[in-house]
C-alpha cells in the first residue's frame, strides 16, 4: 500500500509517498480501504518534530481521521462486514491507503455523503462535540466565545452550539472566514490582529470559551468571561505560555482546563465515539449540522496540502483523496 510518510522533522517537504505492507488487523479491529485522510493542525506538529505518536501507533505515518471502506474483519470485530462505509479516528497512521482500527473507534458513512465529507468529520466534531458538551456542558440559551472559529474544530463546534441554543461569538484574522461563519450562524463576528483584547461587547460575556489558539488569548479569556464561566482550551496555535491575572481567576470562580483527544484510552475513545453516535449523528442525517470542506488535495500532493493548511487559508477542512 501506498502511505505518506515523514522522512525526517522538516517542512512540507520532508513528506513522500513510499510503499508500506498492508497492516494486518487485530482482535477487534478492521483494516479499512482508505478512499479519504483528513489534514489537522496535529499532523503539521508531528511532522516538525512536535508531537511525537503515542506509543503502538506508527511515528513515520500521520494523520487523525479517515473515511473509506471495510476491507476485511479482526477477530471478534462482529458489528460491521466487508464493504461497510466507515468513518472514523485512530492515533496516527490515518495518511495511508489501508489501516488497521480499533472497530469501535469507527461510525458509518451515511449514503449520502462523500469519503471526503466523512473525513472531514472525526476528529473536528469528536473534539467539539467533547470539549462543548461533554466536559464543558453547553447549554442552550448560554454565550460561547469560540477562537479560530474557521478552523475545522470552530466550524464545527459554531454548529453543534447552534443547534443546542447558544449564542456564538467568534474570531479570526480573516474578515471573510467570520463572514463565511456568520452563514453558518454565528451571532458576533470579532475581527482580531495578533493578540485578543475584549471590547465592550465582549467582556464579561461568555459563559463557555473554546480557545483553539492559546498562547496570550488565554489572559483575554479571562476578561471575556462572564462569573463561573468555563475555558476549554484545545489547541496552542498562539504558543504554550501565558501571563494570567489570577484574581480574575478567583474573583469570577472560573474554571480553566484543558484537553486532548489523540492520547486518551481505546476504553475512552470508545464511549466518545458511543456518545456522538447518539446525539450528533442524528443531527447530521437531519441536515442540522453538516460537515464542511475547504479543499480536497490528491495524496501525492500532501506537501501542497500542508503548506495550505499552515498558511490559514482554509475554512474548515483540508482533505486528502486517495484513488
């Protein structure tokens, strides 16, 4: 099979197309026909030298979530068939024609969607539909605050809060992504340069915050949140540090904590999966929520694919293709 691998810790250049064996699914595993990968901020990292794999997961071979067809069954793997449309999560290895995957890792493709819908949806929505929901428990009618709200995790979570009853504010450096956000639903578009700073219109307001950036929008969060409000932080795009003024932290009774999903327990990636079957999928056969692709890049056109995704041009998903 063909796989995308990193050659050595570089730039968009260190990726190449070699020949791998087929892995060999295990007990109550599936080894998928891979026909979509989607491109997460995770894989640009990995690919630097920044965030190595979790152990038993390929280190040369990134990527997140996946759509394409079951190929053959593992011992034990008994809820799905060969042929099935899948979608769904592993912790690496997602750039690759084939793979082997835990079976309750994956969620069916609905018919009407394409492969490369499917691996837009995994890991963006499973990381929304967790960090909103679950951990920080959104509910309707409250205020959420969403940095990088283009992304394809603030693409996602804009929709899942809509269809909860919350209002949306959200940010961007790019004043056509709020745009294209504010068809989507969302309430108060916020331009930013380099740095948060609540206005006004902001300050005191949100009862949840998704911070996807990090890095000095973590002291803004403070400011921008309302008494007891709750801060996800997900991603560190803006860097790892922080100076906080702590009285607001105590003074407001806020909560501050963050999350990840790559290196959780199989046990725990399983009732995530479980949980968003429950609640989001019906929504997405509804046509409330849909999955949101930017570009579709062939797969021997990764390198191009990343340095899309390392520019911020996109709004929502970058997708790779394999034929």
């Amino acid at each position: 099979m063909r796989a995308v691998v990193i050659t050595e810790p570089g730039g968009p250049e260190v990726l190449a197309l070699r020949e791998l064996p087929v892995p060999a699914p295990g007990t109550g595993e599936l080894l998928v026909r891979v026909r979509a990968s989607g491109v997460n901020r995770a894989d640009l990292l990995q690919r630097a030298g920044r965030y190595p794999a979790p152990e038993g997961v390929p280190a040369d071979v990134p990527g997140l979530e996946f759509a394409g067809e079951v190929a053959e069954l593992g011992p034990g793997a008994t809820a799905w068939r060969a042929g099935d449309r899948v979608m769904g999560i592993v912790a690496g290895g997602g750039y690759a024609e084939y793979l082997a995957v835990d079976a309750t890792h994956v969620l069916p493709l609905p018919d009407s969607w394409s492969f490369q819908e499917g691996a837009a949806v995994p890991e963006a929505f499973l990381t929304a539909f967790d960090a909103l929901l679950l951990q920080a428990g959104l509910a309707n009618g409250e205020r959420l605050l969403i940095h990088a709200v283009g992304s394809s995790v603030g693409v996602a979570a804009l929709q899942l809060a809509k269809a909860v009853g919350a209002t949306v504010a959200g940010t961007s450096r790019t004043r056509w992504k709020l745009e294209r956000a504010q068809e989507l639903g969302l309430d108060l578009a916020l331009p930013v340069e380099d740095s948060f700073s609540p206005d006004h219109r902001i300050a005191g307001w949100a009862d949840v915050i998704l911070d996807l950036v990090g890095g000095g929008y973590v002291s803004g969060d403070l400011v921008a949140s309302a008494p007891k409000g709750r801060i996800m932080l997900v991603g560190l795009t803006a860097g790892r540090t922080a100076k906080l003024d702590l009285s607001l932290l105590l003074a407001k009774r806020l909560r501050l904590w963050g999350t990840v999903l790559r290196s959780r327990s199989k046990e725990e990636k399983a009732a995530l999966v479980r949980s968003f079957a429950e609640q989001v999928m019906p929504r997405f056969l509804s046509g409330e929520i849909r999955p949101v692709v930017d570009r579709v890049f062939p797969a021997d056109a990764v390198a191009e694919a990343h340095r899309y995704l390392e520019s911020n041009g996109n709004f929502g998903s970058v997708v790779l293709a394999w034929p």
